[in-house]
C-alpha cells in the first residue's frame, strides 16, 4: 500500500472495502477493493485470488482494467482503474425518475453486450450482471466490473449456477 496514497472510502460490501488512493508512481486515481482473507477458510481464500486472476486474464475497452494485485498485513488488495462516473445504480437514482434517451440505453446495452462478448469468449460467467456492477468512466463509456463471484467454466460447470435476478 506504500505507492498509494488514501484519497476516500468509494464503497463497502460483503468483501470488504473499495478505496479511492492516487498512485505515487504515475498520480492517476485508481480504486483498490480491500478483502480480508486471514481469517478465511483457505477454500475462500483460493476463491478472492481467483477473482484476481479471472480480472487479470482481461483486457477489453468495456471491462474495468486491472492494474495489480498484493497481499498485505492479512488483506489482498486488487489495483483497478477507477470509473469517475461510479456505478450505473447511482446514475439511474440520481435521475429521480426522468428517463435516459432510447439512444443512450441501446448505446449502453451494446457495450455491455460486447463486455461479455469477451468474458464468455474466455468460458467464464460473470454471474452478478446489474446495474451496480456496471461502471461509468468520464468519456462515457461503460465498463462492466466486480468478478467477485465470476466462474471460470469447466467441463462440471454445466448447469445453472446464478444468483438471484434483481434488477434496478
Ligand atoms: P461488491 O459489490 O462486492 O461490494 P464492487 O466491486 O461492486 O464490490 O464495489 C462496490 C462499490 O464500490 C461499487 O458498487 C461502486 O460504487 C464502487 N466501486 C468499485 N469499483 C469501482 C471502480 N473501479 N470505479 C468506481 N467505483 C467503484
Ligand atoms: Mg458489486
């Protein structure tokens, strides 16, 4: 955590904690997602390294870009860049009830289309797909993110494996 610098708290989940730092090394923002692994099973611990490895194993413009990963004082910590719209959730309640343009929908529907393109091209299920797992960065674009329960597909993942729909 030394090349990082603690600008705020972004969000908090079951895993632990997304933090905003600034990077010593090059000054951009980047969002580290903190997740106490010491007092995990080590089944559970193997199952936060793999949601490294599965963001690690891509690269797509609608994907939120992994940067680095370490483990710390009983934490593993995964470097991402950050998304300065934040999750797609805010975005529609900070709308207070007046509709996006078809337009934009369709545009945001294509990118998340293409966003798992990739991720089902590699055999791997996201499976917690809404609207809070879906990032804005600056420009616009949408990217899809949190792998925190993906799945790398194997010849026994062959039924239904979901959690359960909600939609925003
Ligand atoms: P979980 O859903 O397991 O708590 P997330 O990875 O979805 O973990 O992160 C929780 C929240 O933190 C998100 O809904 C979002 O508000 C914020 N967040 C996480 N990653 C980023 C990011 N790269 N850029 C901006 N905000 C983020
Ligand atoms: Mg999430």
């Amino acid at each position: 955590m030394d090349k990082y610098e603690k600008v705020k708290k972004i969000g908090e989940g079951s895993f632990g904690k997304a933090i905003l730092v600034k990077s010593k090394d090059d000054g951009h923002q980047y969002v580290i997602k903190e997740i106490g692994i010491s007092g995990m099973s080590s089944k559970e611990r193997q199952e936060s390294r793999k949601e490294v490895a599965v963001l690690a194993s891509m690269s797509h413009p609608n994907i939120v870009q992994y940067k680095e990963s370490f483990e710390e004082g009983g934490c593993l910590y995964i470097v991402m860049d950050y998304c300065e719209g934040g999750d797609l959730l805010k975005k529609i309640n900070s709308q207070k009830g007046v509709l996006f343009s078809e337009e934009q929908i369709l545009d945001w529907f294509v990118q998340i289309c293409l966003a798992l393109k990739h991720v089902h091209d590699r055999k791997i299920l996201h499976r917690d797909i809404k609207s809070q797992n879906i990032f804005l960065t600056k420009d616009g674009t949408v990217q899809l993110g949190d792998f925190g329960i993906a799945r790398v597909l194997n010849r026994y993942a062959h039924c239904c494996l979901n959690s359960p729909a909600v939609f925003h």
